[in-house]
C-alpha cells in the first residue's frame, strides 16, 4: 500500500511541473528574432571607385572618404582621365586586390538580393519620405526626379535597400536626403544593369550595378560606385566614401511628402533582419500604405520558457529525491 501511494505520488509530483510547463509554453508571448541576409561586402568596403571594363573620367574628380578613396578596375586596362582625379587612397588597377574586390563585389551584389522588397506603386521615389526597409518597383527600375527623405526615426543602424531588377536613373538637379540618424553608409543600391546620376544631383548610397555606373557633370555621391562588369563615368564629380558613425542627425520630414514604411530593417553587425512592416503618418502628409512586401520568416527564441523549464526542473529533482526517501 505503501508503495502504490509513494509510486501514485511520484506520478503526481512528475505530472504538476510537467503540466506548468505545458501551460506556459501555451501562454507565454512569442519571442521571435528575424532571421536576415547577411550582406559581405569584404574587400569593396573601401573603393569609391570600382569597374569591370573601363574608368573614364571628364574634369576635377575627388575621391575620398573615412571609409577609403581607393580607385579599382579589373579585368579591363584603360583608365583615362586619372590625370584630374584627386584620391585619398590608392589605385589599384588591373592588379590582385581590384581582382579580388570584384570577387567580393558579386558576393554583396547577391547578398542584397535576398531581401524580400516592399514593391512601390510608382518607380519614381521623389516626393517620399521612406522608412528603413527593402523597395523595388514593378517595372524593374527606380527613379528619383526630385528630393527623397530616407528617414530612421532616430536608429543610426537602419538600413536602406534599393531593388533594381534593371535601371535605376536620377534626374537633373534630385536630391536625397538623411533624416532622423539615417547614414549614407547603410543605404545600399543593386542594380540589375546600369545607373545613371543626374546633372548637378546629389545621390546617396553604395551603388552595386551588374553593368555600368555613370556620374553625369558635378553629381556628388555620398557612398560608392561599384560596377560588376560594364564602365564608370565620372564628369567633374565628388564621391566620399564615409563609414558608419555613432553621430545622430535629427530632421523633420517635409509637410505634404508621402510616406512609406516597408519591412522594417535593422541590423546587427555583418547581418540584415527584417520585422513586419508599418506606415508611418506625418502630420499634413499623404500616408501611403505599401502596395506589397514582405518579410523575411521569424524564428521563435522562447528565452523566458528555457529559464522557467530550468527552474522547473531543478524543484523536480529536489521533489524526486523526497518521494524516493519516503519510498524506502
């Protein structure tokens, strides 16, 4: 009898802990991590400047950056009018470290690929005001054709990503600007064949094209200019290449700009999450509410469950230990 109530004891002792922990797995919140692309730009991180076939350069050129000034070309020779470019850092033309660049060029060109973007009801972004996250266009190709805000509401690491499954083209005179911590070093452009920056405009970003770059008269970029296969073109430009700091700019965007809020981006080092997406309304604005997008899929990490089971169990072996004394 003794024995059935110690054995009818141990059973219930097991079963208590056991259902408490079902009915917290049942309960307790989802605490989940994005899991995102991890974007390698290896060696490119410091060329303004870097091509596949040519580099031609009109006028004053300088190239610079806290980031690295660095001028690559690989596998192409000619590089005219290196005369009148002004660089902080070193030419590397034809040589193993541009070799080894375009290399890491392709790996960072297909690492930007992977996010799933927020698909723009018009190519043409001038008039909004984006939030961090992924865009493209349904026609294959972006545009600027007056002034875009990218917007980080007060985080210095989000990130900026541009889908250009073919052009991506900005008109004379556009502008883009930082706002609320944004940074040019987290804006990031893929380009499925050539980009083309406008007269007197001022363009922000790493631009990664499979084919060809050109830099229209007096552009001044703030990022890079990375082409896979094709030329880069400069005309009497200005391109710095400046890393990521921890200073925090604070803007407003402009009354009467649209919206935009993708799937949120954040990043950790080396890596890119994304969150579900929300529109943001500024006062006076247009709010528009993304055509589509998406997010990449979340993992659960039940860190509170894991400690409670420890706990848990411990009392268990504890309780476990008492019934079998009594046992015997």
């Amino acid at each position: 009898m003794k024995k059935n109530f110690s054995r009818n004891a141990s059973r219930l002792l097991w079963g208590i802990p056991l259902a408490a922990i079902a009915a917290h797995l049942f309960f307790a919140p989802v605490m989940t991590s994005a899991a995102g692309p991890t974007i390698r730009p290896g060696t490119t991180t410091t060329y303004g400047i870097l091509a596949g076939s040519t580099i031609t350069n009109t006028g004053a050129t300088t190239i610079s950056g806290t980031a690295g000034g660095d001028v690559g070309l690989f596998p192409g020779t000619s590089y005219t009018g290196s005369g009148s470019v002004t660089i902080s850092g070193t030419n590397h033309i034809t040589d193993s470290a541009a070799s080894i660049a375009q290399t890491d060029l392709v790996t960072a060109y297909n690492d930007l690929g992977v996010p799933s973007p927020t698909i723009l009801s018009s190519p043409d972004l001038a008039g909004r005001t984006l939030l961090a996250g992924t865009y493209a266009a349904t026609a294959g190709t972006l545009a600027n054709s007056g002034n875009v805000i990218l917007d980080a509401q007060g985080d210095p690491t989000a990130v900026f990503v541009f889908q250009a499954a073919s052009t991506a083209i900005t008109s004379v005179g556009s502008t883009m600007t930082l706002a609320n911590g944004a940074q040019a070093c987290n804006v990031y452009w893929r380009v499925g064949s050539s980009a083309t920056i406008g007269v007197n405009s001022t363009f922000i970003g790493h631009v990664y094209a499979l084919t060809s770059i050109t830099a229209n008269t007096g552009a001044s970029i703030t990022g890079q200019l990375l082409a896979r296969n094709g030329a880069v073109t400069l005309d009497n430009n200005t391109i710095r290449n400046n890393a990521c700091t921890a200073a925090v700019t604070t803007s407003t965007p402009a009354v009467g700009a649209t919206t935009v809020a993708p799937a949120r981006t954040t990043v950790a080092p080396g890596r890119t999450t994304v969150a579900p997406g929300r529109t943001t309304v500024v006062p006076g604005a247009t709010t528009t509410t993304p055509d589509s997008g998406g997010a990449l899929p979340q993992t659960g990490a039940y860190t509170e469950t894991l400690i409670f089971l420890a706990v848990v169990l411990v009392i268990l072996g504890i309780v476990k230990i008492v019934v079998d004394r009594r046992r015997f």
